[in-house]
C-alpha cells in the first residue's frame, strides 16, 4: 500500500510498501479523454521473505480521512509503554536497518532479526497508509495505538488487522467517543498470539498523551 504526498501543482511522490511475494502497483491517471493505467508488477524476495516462519504472519494497517494531519502508529508489545525505545514500534524505532528487512527491535527469539516488526512508512501527511508487519510473531499480548501528533482538525481514522492473508479485525474510530484531535492517543484494539493462533479484542479508548 502506498504513502507518499501529492502537491497542488499535480506532482506527487509515492512510498509503496510490498509484502513478500508477487504485487502490483496500479497507478491511474484520468482526463477528459479518459483513463491511462500504468501497472508495475513487483516480486520481492530475499531477508525475510526466504526465512521458515515460526509464527503467525501480522500486518498491521492505520488509515484516516484527513490530509495535512500527521497520525503515527504504534505496536507495543507486552510490558511496554507509549515511547519505550525496545518495547514499542513507531517512526523512531522501526525503519528496516538490517539485512533481514526489518528493525534492530530485538522482540521475540534473541538475536534473530526475522522476528522484529517494521513500520513501512511514516506517512506525516495525507491520510495513510501506515503499516506495521510482524513476520513469525511471538507468543504474547500486542496493543495498538495511534498517535495524533500534528494537525488542526479531528479526525476518523481505522485500523486493519491481517493475519496472513486474512482480514481479522477492522475498527473504525467510534462515533461515541471524544473527538480526536492533536496530542491524544486512540487504543483500537489489543491481539494476543497464542501457539500459532491470533485473537483481537476491541478497546476504543482516547486519552491525551502527555
């Protein structure tokens, strides 16, 4: 899925983000003689994608419907705290830095890099996607937040959860709670992977990050 930013004067930049295996990347360009598709076939292999998984294959996906407004997307793992520089995954910790494709988070077994999540992209302005993937996760208990870092407006993000290539929870911000606007904090949901098994629970709480 792609992040990027689009200009007013027509000029855009994209940051796609491919799963393991074989994409495509549709880009689409219409005018009043119609429509002009370009399609780009992407097959990636190699680090992750070549190790035996051990695990449950994870991909966590944040949207919103705003432009100009900057959300971040965190994966805690049990124990952590909004913030925690080995426990939480989010922009200042999970960019790919190592030969497996993924972050230096040392979670699940020790020392093995197939394991750490990787934030794809940080999407500071139009609207998403950013995703988080956790190939072969551990045994454990997850939270999901997202962070409400910079903007002037509310707004209505929702969160995909995949298991593999299944889609096992979606949550869209609810209408009853407080509007989300800058410096809070929504906590969607929290998963647990238990021996190869994934199970969501819906938590919709919003609290002011300080």
């Amino acid at each position: 899925t792609p992040g990027g930013s689009y200009f007013a004067n027509g000029d855009f930049n994209i940051s796609p983000s491919f799963q393991c295996g074989t994409s495509r990347l549709v880009l689409a360009a219409q005018n009043s003689y119609g429509v002009t598709r370009t399609i780009i076939e992407v097959d990636r292999r190699g680090g992750v994608c070549e190790a035996a998984p051990t695990g449950p294959t994870i991909n966590i996906r944040l949207n919103w419907d705003t432009n100009n407004t900057d959300l971040d997307l965190h994966l805690l793992r049990e124990g952590a705290e909004l913030g925690d520089p080995t426990g939480d995954c989010y922009f200042a910790t999970c960019t790919a830095s190592n030969s497996m494709g993924t972050s230096n988070l040392d979670w699940g077994n020790t020392g093995d890099p197939v394991d750490n999540p990787l934030l794809d992209v940080d999407n500071s302005a139009t609207g998403g996607p950013e995703n988080i993937f956790l190939e072969s996760a551990a045994d454990g208990t997850y939270t999901v937040m997202v962070h409400y870092y910079e903007g002037l407006q509310s707004t209505m993000p929702d969160l995909e959860l995949w298991v593999g290539n299944e889609l096992r929870s979606w949550t869209t911000f609810d209408a009853w709670l407080p509007d989300f606007k800058q410096g809070d904090v929504w906590t969607p949901i929290t998963f647990r992977v238990q021996g190869g098994q994934v199970s969501a629970l819906e938590n919709q709480t919003v609290e002011e990050y300080r």
